[in-house]
C-alpha cells in the first residue's frame, strides 16, 4: 500500500533546476542547462568587472597627479561604470533567455559559448531563440505545451534583442552626435526600469486590468518579473571573487622582490626587503578584508531573502559596479603612502567607493522591508530574532566609512596605515556586534519581563554568523 503522494507543483519558481538525476536524457542528446548557467555567470561576471583594469593600470606618479591626470582617471571610471551597467543588461537577457529554454543539447551549448564570445549576443542569441523554439522540446515545459508559442517566442526576442539594437545604434550616432550615442546607452540600461515605473503609474491612474487571453503571461510567469536569486547571487558571487583576484594580481605583480635584488640591495635579508613593500601588504590585506567582509553581508543579506524584486536587482548592480572599483582603491592608497596630501585624498577615494558599495546593500535590505511578507524570511522581518542584526551588521560599512572619510578632514595625522590597519580590525567589529545585539536584546526582553525562547524552538529562527556545514 503505498504512501500519499505528494503533487507535483504546477510549475517551477525561477531559477530552479530540474529535480532529475541529471542523466534521465542524455541517451537523447538532451542535457539540464544549469551548468552551463553557471559557467556563464562566472564569465560575464568576469567580463564586467575586468574592466576597472584600465582605470587602476593608469601609470600615475605622485608628482604628476595633476588635473590632466585627475580628469583621465575620471573619464575612465565613467567608462567602467558606463561598461558594467551595460554587461549586466546583456547578463538579465541571457536570464531571461533560459526562462523560457528549459533544457540544451550540444548545438544549444555551443551557440552559448559564441554568446559568451561576443557579449553584444548578436546575432547568436536570436539563433538560440528559433533553435530552441524550432525544437519545443527543449523549452519551458509550459510554453512548450502552449498554443501560443509564437508569442513566446516574439517576447522574448524582443527582449534579448532590444539592448544589443540601441548599443549598435549609439556606435552610429558616436561618429557624428556623441550627446545622443549617450543618451541611448543610458537607456540600454534603464529602459527596464522605466518601463516598470510606467506601468505601475499606468496602474495608479487607471487601476488594475485583467491581462488578455493571448497574454504571454497570462500563461506562464512574467518575464518583466525579477531574475532568478540564485542566478543574481551566482553572478553577484563572481563579482567579488575577481575582485579579489585582482587584489591578489596587484600585490603580486610589482611589490615580490627578486632573489637577485634581495642579494645586492638588502644584504640577503628577505625581511629588510619585504619591510620596503611594508605600505603595499598592509593595503592588500585592508583591501581584501574589505572585499572579504562585504561579500560576507552580501551573502547574509541573501540568505535572510526569499524573492528579489526589480529594484532590489538595481540596487544590487549598483553595490556590484562599486565593488568592482575596489582594486582602484587598492591602488591609490598604496601609491600614495608616503605623499602626506595625496594620501588624504586616496584614502577619501577609498571611503567613498566603500561607502557606495555598502550603501546599495543597505537599500537592497530597506526595499525588501517595503513588501517583507513578500521577500523576507520570517526571521528578518520586524521584530524577528534577525532583524535588528541584520540591520547593524548592514549599517556597519555606510557608518565606518564615513566616519574614516570625517577623520581625514579632521585629524591631519590620519594616514593610509591607520586606514588599512582599520579596515583589518573590521572583522573583530561583526564579532562584537553579533555579541552585543544579543545582550540587548536580552536586556530588553528582561526589562519587559519576557522570557527567554528556548534554543532550537521555533522563536529561535535565526542564521549563524557563518552558515551551517
């Protein structure tokens, strides 16, 4: 007598990866997609913050750093950041590509790595759209059991095609009207947004309508809806760890002396050679720790959320593009240790990107607070056992960072080594936090003459400081 069995949901949430083993298709050639997914986020990952590259390997000496030099440096971070917002653009239509594609087979992966290829996704994501569309099989398997698929299939052309169209047009237009080439960049990448806004105003004045019958997502999820959260999370996770690459490039690129120089300039003292590259260390080290910790808010900000909304995704790029100025930060404070006034400034530099960084972080978590019973575990919603936690742990960075930036203004003694040696104190700082949110939380459950939640009861839902093995 068997069991009861439980019916399989109506459809997937997004993201999710088929629950089969994995081999059920492959005698027919046909494969899941989700490493191939995976090896695709990691790479335009890559692709996007690559290219902060130029900006920190602008050769620039403390006696030269004149307003020449200041404006160079600040076209080029324009540049990246103009860059990155435009690979994220091209990285939510290859999501919303594999919506609506369910399965591969080999053609469909190799047309995938020329996608990779050329990031524009011209003209290969058009071929992946009819490919996958000329064999229903590998689809969603509700559009490939609609009757509309020909709707789908012009939906999501519409969407994968519409950034690639307006990046061809602005190239036209730069060669004789830089101001409206701009202008179209721009909007590539908030086109989304906007026509979000919209149609929530459209909403506002003239109310709710039911979608028609031949609505594309009056069948299926919405394809304007937000991207997958563990597709954000796997692209945003490969943010930070070229980030980090990076940094560990930097400081091994120019700051190991050679055994020869060792021999002739110090004497054969590894010690006495490496203490010259003192400043250099201690600025990777700062600068990793950074990295390090704001991946680690980042992480514990996603783990308390069930569902990212479009804003969330914005605000989440945003954070991301100003990570990814991180190793500029790197440079500037290890460039101008020794230079008493431009250290101030490299350190303010330093303070500003982090502050952006951490700041974005911070409103990702205020917006989920906006529709909590939506994106929030129970646990991180007012008046959870997470909630005033996650609230300090996120407020930390905005609030160190501008208090660092303050102390250059103030306290003329304030240096580069002050800085980092911060910045590598900071992980003791979540230790104490952790410590003391619990202490005041329990002071204040003892002033209301509450009792304690047993651990391990159902009051106690709350993440670690570092996750569960």
């Amino acid at each position: 007598m068997s069991g009861p069995q439980t019916p399989e949901p109506a459809r997937r949430t997004q993201g999710d990866s088929p629950t089969g083993t994995g081999g059920e298709d492959t005698a027919d050639g046909i494969q899941h997609s989700q490493r191939m997914l995976s090896f695709s986020d990691a790479l335009l990952s890559i692709i996007a913050t690559v290219m902060i590259l130029p900006v920190t390997h602008t050769e620039i000496s403390p006696e030269q750093f004149d307003k020449s030099i200041q404006r160079l440096l600040a076209t080029r971070i324009a540049v990246y950041l103009m860059t990155f917002l435009i690979v994220t653009v091209a990285w939510a239509a290859h999501t919303r590509l594999f919506q609506v594609v369910g399965k591969i087979d080999d053609t469909l992966a190799l047309l995938n790595l020329a996608c990779m290829m050329t990031i524009t996704f011209l003209p290969f994501t058009a071929l992946i759209v009819v490919y996958a569309f000329h064999f229903p099989h590998l689809l969603n398997p509700q559009i490939e059991s609609s009757t509309h698929r020909t709707l789908y299939r012009q939906h999501i052309l519409g969407i994968v095609l519409r950034g690639p169209a307006l990046c061809f047009a602005a190239a036209g237009f730069s060669l004789f009207f830089y101001p409206l080439s701009y202008l179209l960049m721009a909007t590539v990448i908030f086109l989304p947004y906007v026509s979000k806004a919209c149609s929530w105003c459209k909403g506002r004045l003239v109310g709710p309508q039911e979608p028609p019958a031949h609505s594309v997502e009056f069948f299926t999820f919405d394809l304007h809806e937000p991207l997958s959260k563990e597709r954000v999370e796997a692209f945003s996770d490969g943010v930070y760890a070229i980030v980090a690459t990076l940094l560990i490039l930097d400081i091994c690129e120019d700051n190991i002396p050679d055994s020869k120089d060792v021999k002739e300039k110090f004497h054969g003292s590894l010690v006495a050679a490496l203490s010259v590259y003192g400043p250099h260390f201690l600025a990777y080290f700062g600068s990793f720790a950074t990295v390090g910790l704001l991946w680690f808010a980042h992480h514990s900000l996603f783990l308390h959320i069930r569902k990212a909304t479009q804003s969330m995704g914005l605000l989440n790029t945003l954070s991301l593009a100003f990570v990814g100025g991180l190793p500029l930060a790197y440079q500037q404070t290890s460039a101008f240790a020794r230079q008493p006034h431009d250290e101030l400034e490299s350190v303010r530099v330093s303070c500003a990107i982090i502050f952006f960084a951490s700041i974005f972080q911070f409103a990702i978590w205020t917006t989920a607070l906006l529709h909590e019973e939506e994106t929030l575990q129970p646990s991180a919603r007012f008046g959870g056992r997470e909630h005033a936690f996650m609230f300090a742990k996120l407020a930390l960075y905005p609030c160190a960072s501008l208090l660092a930036f303050a102390s250059t203004c103030f306290l003329s003694r304030f240096s580069t080594a002050i800085f980092h040696l911060t910045q590598i104190a900071v992980p003791f700082s979540f230790l104490l936090l952790r410590l003391l949110v619990r202490l005041a939380l329990a002071l204040l459950r003892a002033l209301r003459g509450l009792p304690l939640p047993a651990p391990g009861g159902q009051d106690d839902v709350r993440s670690p400081l570092l996750p569960s093995p």
